[in-house]
C-alpha cells in the first residue's frame, strides 16, 4: 500500500490538520494536542494518508479543499469591497467636484444677466437724455426750470450727485459769480470762460453750463457721482 502524505493539506487548512489530527488520533490511539500552534510539523510528522481509515480519508480531503474554497472566497470577497469602496469614493469626489462648478457656473450667469440688466437700464436712461441745444433760450430761468433741464439732461441715476455739487457751488443759480476766483455758473467753472467749449451763451444759459459740468463730472471723475464723492472728501472737485 502507497503512503500519501497530507501534509499539504495541513498547511493549507488549520481546521483540516485539526480534522486529520482527530482522525489519526482514533487510528493510532492517542489523542492530538489541542492548541498546538505548529500544525504544519504536527502533520509532517504523524499523519500520513496511508495511516487515516480509507473510508475517511475523502472526508479529510474534502474538508481541506472547503477551507481552501472558503478562504479564497473570503479574499475574494474582501478584494471586491475594498475596490467598490475605492470606486464609490473616487464618484463621490468627483459628483461634489461637478456641482461645485455647477453652483459657479450658475451664480456667474446670474451676476452676468444682473450686470447685463444694469447695462441696459443705464443705455435706456442715457437714450432719454436731451441735448442742451434741445431747449428754447429764455431771457431768463428760474431754479425750478434749470432743475428740470438738468433732470433730462442727466442720467437718472446720476442726477442727484450732479444736484448736490450745484447746490453747495451756487444754490441753483446759474449766473453766480466768484469775484475773487473768477468761479463761474451752476457748477463754478474756473475760469467761467472754460464753458464756452460747451455753447459761445455759456454766460446765460442754464443749459450749456449742464452740459459743460457733466462733460467735465465724466471726464475728471468717471461721473457726477464720481465727482460728489471727490467733493464729499475735499471740498471741491
């Protein structure tokens, strides 16, 4: 009769040494140690196919090839998991990534469609604007109709800032006269004559001195706001 060794099989399943150790137990008459750590010298030295009963020796070798199967499919397993794990990671990385720019690519258009918006308002109100040759000359004007004049001559949304550097510069009155600087008009020219790039009437119209001020409120500062806030800081623009 040819002895088989097991000892593979011991070595690749604990339970199946521990099995083939009971069975060698009840063949030989003794009884394996419990808890021996070195299962692999135990099989080596006691345990040889040959020595297990033939109708168990199936037994034993299906039990080792289980425990291999079993621990394979716990690898596996274990395998497939960390690799879902990693996949579901990575997606959520990227979904947080892709609606992040989402959010900034939105909160950009509606700041472009606000801006687009203030744009527009702005051309409609500077559309409505009338020129100063657009207005009849008077002998004379009283604050309420130079005021009217300034308000369809100016952007509505600059029209008070323009209305606060006149009043502090000359009330509203459009021939106020600084004797000592040479100030002149609604929005103090210095000299006066500088207007009369504006209108050769710069000296009696309310209009042409407007047009002449908010020329220069641009230019100078941006605006007439522009121009209020450099006079709200110094006293002068």
């Amino acid at each position: 009769m040819s002895r088989i060794s097991v000892r593979g099989f011991a070595v690749a399943s604990a339970t199946a040494v521990t099995t083939v150790g009971a069975v060698v137990g009840v063949a030989a008459g003794s009884t394996p140690a419990v808890g021996d750590n070195n299962f692999e010298a135990t099989a080596a030295d006691t345990t040889l196919l040959a020595d297990i009963p033939a109708g168990q020796q199936a037994q034993v070798q299906t039990a080792s090839l289980t425990q291999q199967a079993d621990a394979q499919a716990s690898a596996a397993d274990a395998t497939a998991k960390k690799s879902a794990e990693e996949s579901a990671r990575i997606q959520a990385a990227k979904d947080a990534k892709s609606k992040k720019q989402a959010a900034e690519d939105q909160l950009a258009k509606e700041r472009k469609a606000e801006q687009d918006k203030k744009d527009a308002a702005e051309r409609a109100s500077r559309s409505e604007v009338r020129n100063a040759s657009a207005f009849a000359t008077q002998g004379s004007y009283s604050v309420a109709e130079v005021q009217a004049m300034a308000r369809q001559m100016i952007p509505g949304d600059q029209f008070q800032c323009f209305s606060n550097i006149v009043n502090h510069e000359s009330t509203w009155n459009y021939r106020a006269s600084n004797p000592s600087s040479g100030a002149y008009g609604l929005v103090q020219a210095l000299p006066g004559s500088k207007m009369a790039s504006a209108g050769a009437d710069w000296q009696t119209n309310p209009a042409t001195q407007i047009k002449w001020g908010l020329n220069y409120m641009d230019s100078r500062y941006g605006s007439p706001c522009g121009a209020w806030s450099f006079w709200q800081a110094n006293s002068w623009y």
